[in-house]
C-alpha cells in the first residue's frame, strides 16, 4: 500500500494526529495537502504532550520525511517557531527531514486581521472560524492576488506587489473599523521569513513523483474533516478549502491514479468547534462527561467543543464522498462507564425517515436524530493489549458501526499515548 490518505469523517477533531503517528512508523513520507494552522494535533510521548498546527505528525519518526504540499496556506511565524521549537527539543528539522512547496500560499497580517474583524462585526452571524487568517488567505490565490512562499524570496518583485496590495486590504480594514498595516514592516519581516525558509523550499510535486515511483511509502495527512469541506460541508459553516480525501492530489501534486487507499478516522462519539449544524449534539449531562473525559477543549483555540452521540448518517456519507476503505475508531476509552450508548442511523424530516445530509441550512436545522440504543460497558478498556480482551458490549458496539457503514475497522484508538490502540492491519503491511 505505497501511497495512503488519512482523512477526517466529521467535523475535524477525530484524533487523526494519534492514527498519522501510528501509522508512520511505516511511512517514508508524511504529506499535508490543504488547510494552515487552523489545525492542530496534540501527540503524547514518553508522557509529554507537544501540540503542532504546521508540521506533519509524522516528525517525531527519524526515518520519515515531513512535506508541507502547495494545498497548504502557511502562516510562515508559526511554521518558523514549530521549527524552532522542535529544534530546541534536540530533533533535526533540517532539508533533508523538512520540505515545503515553494506554491504553498502565505498568511499574510491582513489576513489574519481581516478574519478576525469580520468574525467580530459579524457577531450572531459568524461562522466561529480559528481567526488565523485561513479564509482570506484562500481568497487571495483564488482571486491571484496571493503570496506564495517562493514570491518571499524575490524581494523586489515582493515590494511592489505588496504595496499595491495593501492599499486595498487597509481600505478594507478601515471599513470594518479594524487597525490598518504598515507596509515597512510587513515587508520586513516577510523577507525574513523567505530568507528562513528558503532551503526547505521545493518542488514538492516531484519529489512525490520520484519516491512514488521507487515504491516508498506516502502517507497524506487530511486537516479538518469532511464536513467542513468547502464544497461538501456544511456551509457556510465550513473551512475554505476541500478537506476530502480527493485534494490531496491536488493540495500535493499526485495524480489520481497515484493514491492506492483512503482511511477514514471516525470519533466514537461526536464533536464540533464553531457554529453550524449539529443534528445529534448534547447539550446535557452526557454531552458535558464527553467534553470532560474526552478533554474536548480546542488544541488551535482552546474553546470548548460541541459533543454529541456518533452520527453514522454523516459517517456513511464521508465513506462515500473520500472513497473510504478502511476505518480508524479513536476515543472509544471516552464512552467507558455510561450505562447505555446511542448510535444515530437516520434522521427524521418533517415526518419522513431520511438517510442523508440535505444540502439546505433550513432543512438541516430540522432533522431529528433517529438512535439505535446499545449497551455500555462498565470497564477501563485503555489498557487492553488484543481486540478479543474488549468487553462483550464494546464489540457489540464496533460490529454494529462496521455493519452500518461496510468498512472494516483496521485500528481502533483506546487511549492517548501510542501504545493505546489496537492495530488490527496496518495499511502499509499488506
Ligand atoms: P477557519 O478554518 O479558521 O476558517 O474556520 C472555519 C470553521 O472550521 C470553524 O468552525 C472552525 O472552528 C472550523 N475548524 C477549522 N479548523 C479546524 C480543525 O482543525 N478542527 C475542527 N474544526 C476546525
């Protein structure tokens, strides 16, 4: 299995970050292909917990080679200090251990200060976004109007783009009465950053190409999840790129025919961070012990999540829409000592019994979630080392998942650290 892609099924948040790094052990490359610093994975090691938003899971293994792919929008400070952190914890973050598309797009200030101003002057009708800058960003290489990390390294080209360009974001910011930004030092720092960056800079696309080719192992890392797709989310209450299974070839520069299998990582239970729909969200007792044990508290902003009951009608949809053909279970350790466990597996519309996801905004705010009820368990599964130790009520819950969805689960997540999962196949062992 040379090539893999590793993708939310929900709203984000499905523990991704512990499968990558599980998995990687085998990978030769760890490739992020769309969103920015919007994301985080926290990782547990020896005990010590490290929370990245750049850089792939995969950094922690000294065999694998960690790609940020031109899908990516790179604020380059927070790039610069993941670096430099990870240096100062005595790792090698060097070129040979570190590549970044020279087409990956750059967060500039006035992104970041136009999220933030229009999430404030928005107020009841924000979307809830992480305010780094992710949205304007996209907006600006789409409109051709971006900065690509290989435009930081050509600074006099830079300047004279830059000048015109901020003309038009501190009109703009004035507008949303926002703090304007000084030209001097924007451009500054920039040709700092490009300076900084310049020898991680390639061209991502043929490195892939090449190790493809030699049959080296690639995993792609999917930020966010399925439903904040841009396209296939619930908008707007989304991210702004496409965080399906689909863009890694684009967000990398891999053709189709390149990727051989897509994992899709599924929450025991449900989570969301941000406004928008939520059919089988708790706000009681249950919804609180999830946050609680689960530690459901942004890794990017801290603010606590929505949780909810699994929703398996988006599960199936997210197999559907990223091809999925293997599953990774993470946090089943959270749903321990509840007396009864419920599954959604259909919804109800105005009467009717329905199976998907309407596209509508309206419709959605109508859907009642249709549960199948199952038992509990009572014991601590964290430290069970073989599938056949789980508690019967635990098994009954995993087949009844892989029978709704026709997936197979291939690791199944039971607590924070590494060792805590259950490895069923690995992906790359075939
Ligand atoms: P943005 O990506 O910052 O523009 O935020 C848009 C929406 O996506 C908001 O609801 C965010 O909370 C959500 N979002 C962005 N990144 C993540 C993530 O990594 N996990 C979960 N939600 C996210």
């Amino acid at each position: 299995m040379p090539a893999l892609v590793v993708v939310g099924t929900q709203w984000g948040d499905e523990g991704k970050g512990k499968i990558v790094d599980v998995l990687t052990e085998k990978a030769d490359f760890v490739v992020r292909f769309q969103g920015g610093n919007n994301a985080g994975h926290t990782l547990v090691i020896n005990q010590k917990k490290y929370i990245f938003h750049l850089i792939p899971s995969g950094i922690f293994w000294p065999q694998t080679v960690c790609i940020i792919g031109n899908g990516v929008v790179v604020d380059p400070e927070v790039l610069i200090n993941e670096i430099e952190k990870l240096k100062n914890e005595g790792l090698k973050v060097d070129s040979t251990k570190l590549l970044i598309s020279e087409k990956a797009h750059t967060i500039m200030p006035y992104h970041k200060a136009l999220d933030m101003a229009r999430e404030k002057k928005a107020k009841q009708d924000k979307i809830g976004t992480t305010c780094r800058g992710i949205g304007p960003c996209y907006e600006d290489k789409v409109a051709r109007k971006g900065f690509r990390l290989i435009d930081l390294t050509y600074p006099e080209i830079f300047k004279e783009k830059l000048k015109a360009i901020l003309e038009e974001k501190n009109f703009l910011l004035k507008y949303l009465d926002a703090d304007t930004i000084e030209f001097e030092d924007v451009y500054n720092k920039y040709t700092k950053y490009g300076e900084y960056l310049k020898p991680y800079l390639t061209d991502v696309s043929l490195v892939l190409w090449k190790a493809k080719k030699e049959g080296k192992k690639i995993l792609f890392e999917g930020a966010q999840g399925t439903f904040l797709d841009i396209d296939h989310g619930t908008y707007p209450y989304v991210t702004s790129s496409n965080t399906l299974a689909g863009n890694a070839c684009c967000g990398a520069g891999l053709g189709p025919s390149e990727i051989d299998m897509v994992l899709g990582v599924v929450k025991a239970y449900t989570t969301r961070v941000g406004e928008g729909p939520f059919p089988t969200e708790l706000k009681d007792e249950i919804g609180n012990h999830l946050r609680d044990r689960g530690n459901e508290f942004g890794s990017t902003t801290g603010r606590p999540r929505r949780c909810g009951w699994l929703d398996l009608v988006l599960v199936k949809t997210a197999v559907r829409l990223n091809s999925i053909k293997a599953l990774a279970l993470t946090k089943l350790d959270i749903l321990s000592g509840l007396e009864k466990i419920k599954i959604c597996v259909a919804y109800e519309y105005e009467g009717k019994i329905i199976d998907y996801l309407p596209a509508s905004l309206i419709e959605m705010s109508k859907l009642k979630p249709i549960y199948k009820e199952l038992p509990g368990w009572k014991k601590d599964i964290k430290n069970i080392k073989k599938f056949e130790d789980l508690p019967e009520e635990t098994k009954i819950y995993l087949k009844t998942i892989e029978e709704y969805l026709e997936v197979p689960f291939y690791l199944i997540s039971i607590g924070p650290e590494r060792e805590n999962c259950l490895i069923l196949k690995n992906p790359f062992e075939n």
